[in-house]
C-alpha cells in the first residue's frame, strides 16, 4: 500500500497543497496530523506507524513534515524499515530503498534541524531588539490566586511548609517563588 502523511503545525493551516501532492502519486490511505512537528507524539503518525505493513510505502510531501530533527527522523524512518516499509520524500527526492537515498535522508534531515534552529534563534533576536523599543512586555502575568497572600502568610510563619503553600496556591515551586518574590516587592514599594 501507499500510505501518505500530512503534518502541518496548527489547525488554521491549510493541507490541500499536501493533499493534491498525494492524490496525484494514488496513495491508497492519508495520515493527518495537525501539531508541531517538533514531537514525535502526534495521535496520526503514531497510528500510521502501526497501521504500515511490511511492503508498504509511506510518503511525504516534505522531511520537514514528518519530523523536525535529525535524530527524529533517522529514528522514524529505522522504525520503517524494520517494518520492511519504504519511505518517500517527494521534495528531496528521497528513497530509503537505496544507499543513496539513505544517505541523502542524513543530509536533508541535518539541514531541516539547521533551518529550525536558525528560525528560533532569529525569534529570540527579534524578540530581544523589540524588547530594548519597550514593544514586547511577554505574556502578562495571570492574576494570583484566590488564597495566595494567606498561603504566603501562613508559610512565612511557618505554620505551613512551602510545598503545602504550593498545593493550596495551585502553583509548581518556580513559579511560587518567583511570584511571591514580585508579590512582596509590590507591597514594599507601597
């Protein structure tokens, strides 16, 4: 069988561009996932692989569609091929039934990884420049909790542990700390 697999990374993106791709090349079954393709752990690709049999070909618009890193991808595309599954990557005309194709599959998931990483880094540079202009504050804090100022009080007492404060505040320790750290801080400049 022909099996095809879509990914693209959120629910407002459009797969028909991918879909056309595989009606043209008669896939016989399409896996669809919509999630970062940054994780392995994507409902569809996970049925797709195993639902593929021996014999069976999975194909691919893109590398970058069914996995975002190296190791990723190498260790997806092993899983296949222990199954006796071919794997097809239609934009790097990739096929893992030779050598070469094997070899290439190493070279464009490596490149694939760069692209990646060179897209989060320039994020973070954007975000840095936007950050000395004051236009990017990050994502504004959510509200405390109901109990927090008393959960803090009982704890600095130490009529409670910090992990109970914790557990009546709803918070992971982090956070806790780093909230009643800005918390406290508020209240002596007042």
């Amino acid at each position: 069988m022909r099996i095809g697999y879509i990914r693209v990374s959120t629910e407002e993106q459009n797969t028909a561009r991918q879909e056309a791709l595989l009606r043209e090349l008669n896939v016989d079954e399409v896996f669809l996932d919509k999630a970062s393709g940054k994780s392995v752990e994507r409902p569809e690709l996970r049925r797709m692989m195993v639902y593929v049999r021996r014999g069976d070909t999975v194909i691919v618009e893109s590398i970058s569609r069914f996995a975002r890193n190296t190791k990723d991808l190498l260790s997806l595309v092993e899983q296949l091929t222990g199954k006796g599954v071919e794997f097809v990557s239609k934009k790097e005309a990739i096929d893992t039934t030779t050598p070469t194709g094997k070899f290439m599959l190493t070279v464009f998931a490596a490149v694939a990884e760069l692209e990646r990483e060179h897209i989060l880094q320039r994020q973070r540079e954007g975000i840095a420049i936007a950050k000395t202009k004051g236009k990017y504050a990050g994502r504004k804090p959510l509200p405390l909790p109901e109990h927090f100022s008393a959960a803090v009080a009982l704890w600095r007492r130490g009529a409670i542990t910090a992990t109970e404060a914790m557990k009546r505040t709803g918070m992971k320790p982090n956070t806790f700390y780093r909230r009643v750290r800005e918390w406290e801080g508020e209240r002596n400049v007042v």
